[in-house]
C-alpha cells in the first residue's frame, strides 16, 4: 500500500494536479524584523531569505515583508523573487525571475509592507530519482538608489572629566568637589590633580541606518504555494501589493543578471 501511494503522489505531481491533502503548499516562517541590508559584492542581486520549495504541488506562491527606513531618492531598493535548483554538488542554478520591483519609499520613515505574487516556473517532476536535488525561492534585493554616505557628528558636553583609565583622586570620587566657604560655587582644588572642568567632545549616538545609510527589509514573514483559484492575479512577471511605501514594476525579468552565488 506504501509503495502505491508514493506511485500516485508522483503521478499528482508529474500531471501538474494539486495533492487533495492539502489547500496550500506550507514554507518555513521565520522572525518578523526589518533587517538593515547593506550592499553586497558591489550591489549585485543578493538573497534576504530562502524557503526550501523542494516537492512544492502548486506553480503560484504568495511571499510577504515588510520594509523600513526606505527613503524617497536617498535609500531605494529593487527587489525580486528567483527560483534555484541546488545539486548534491552544492551548484546553485538559477531556474527563473520575477520582473524587478522597484520600492522607492516615502520622504519620511515610515514601516513598508509588501506582498508579492508569483508563477515559480520550476518544472514538475524535475528529479524524483535525484534524492540530493533542492529547489529554493529566495526574496532577493539590490540597491537602486543609495545607501547614502554617513558622515559623523559630534555634541559638546561640559562637566568635571578624567581619563578613564585613571583612578579618581580622593575618597568621594571624580566628581565630589568641595564647595567655597559661601557655598556659592564649585572649585577645583589642588587636592583633585586628576580632574580638569570644560567642554568634552563626545560622538553622537545613531543607529546602523543613519550610520550605513541602508534601508531595512525583512525575511519573507511567509512563502506559501497556493491554487489558482486563490491568486488568479499571479504571473511568470509578478504582481504586487504594498502600504507604507511607493513603488512599481521596472525590469522585466533576467536571470542572467550577476547575483550574489552561494
């Protein structure tokens, strides 16, 4: 009876019918966090997240992320969705492309979110005898605007300072400083040779965006295989759907495009 059953369930998948067990074909989730993205091998295609689609059924898939510090003409981002055939050899073939999705934000930050609809365009059937063949969709991104250059800043902070690898001079520590007899001010007295008064440069405290000047997207939040019956709207192009951020269709897809192998 095994052995049948593992007849018909190639069988379902050579003929390009959906598995009755099942309404959509299950992809590995993962964190809900916008990741900063830097630029990778001179901006070339590079992967934000990989589902395992190896013995997918259906020729659709929904992917969903989300976006952050995309600006309007500082940080843009191009992304794309590509399907890969992965060997026991550990080679990496690119099989297809959606078109390139440009994403180009909004003038203040503001949290993106993306959903992408797609037809993988990985042949059924493909290595049933091949028990080391992977198939992989990956949610990819390159940079089309950006990141911007971080130039550092500094603030001015007056106060008693030390050097910190010094001990402070004194029972009270650095900053106890006797007062005059009047108790109208604070002195610097001989006693306290280590401690100085006056303006201390110190550098200003930024996050990775401001200090990369990238944009931040996440790991697809899902990849799942859907019907057609569910994503009509699906194509070999792509479709797409966002909030929080400005966009549209560029380049039609290419797989020769260089991309960041591995």
């Amino acid at each position: 009876m095994n052995e049948l059953a593992e007849v018909k369930r190639r069988l379902s998948a050579i003929e390009r019918a959906p598995v009755p067990v099942s309404k959509f074909d299950r992809y590995p989730a993962v964190e809900w966090a916008a990741q900063g993205r830097p630029q990778v091998g001179g901006n070339v295609w590079s992967s934000v997240a990989i589902a395992n689609a190896t013995g997918l059924t259906f020729d659709r898939v929904e992917v969903k992320f989300i976006t952050d510090f995309l600006l309007t003409g500082k940080r843009e981002a191009e992304v794309r969705l590509a399907a890969y055939r992965h060997t026991g050899r550990a080679e990496r073939q690119i099989v297809s492309a959606s078109s390139v999705l440009n994403l180009t934000g909004t003038t203040d930050r503001t949290i993106g979110v993306v959903v992408l609809r797609w037809v993988h365009g990985i042949p059924y059937g493909w290595d049933y005898a091949d028990d080391t063949t992977i198939y992989t969709i990956e949610l990819q991104h390159r940079y089309k605007t950006g990141p911007e250059e971080y130039t550092p800043s500094t603030r001015d902070i007056f106060g008693f300072h030390k050097p910190t690898n010094r001990a402070a001079p004194g029972t009270g520590g650095a900053l106890e400083m006797p007062n005059n007899e009047t108790y109208e001010t604070m002195v610097l007295p001989k006693t306290r040779p280590g401690v100085s008064g006056g303006w201390v440069t110190i550098p200003e405290i930024v996050g990775d965006s401001e200090r990369y000047g990238s944009y931040s997207i996440s790991p697809m939040h899902y990849c799942v295989g859907l019907p057609a019956e569910r994503i009509p709207e699906a194509s070999a192009k792509g479709w797409a759907w966002m909030r929080g951020t400005n966009g549209g269709w560029g380049r039609d897809p290419d797989i020769t495009e260089p991309d960041f192998g591995v």
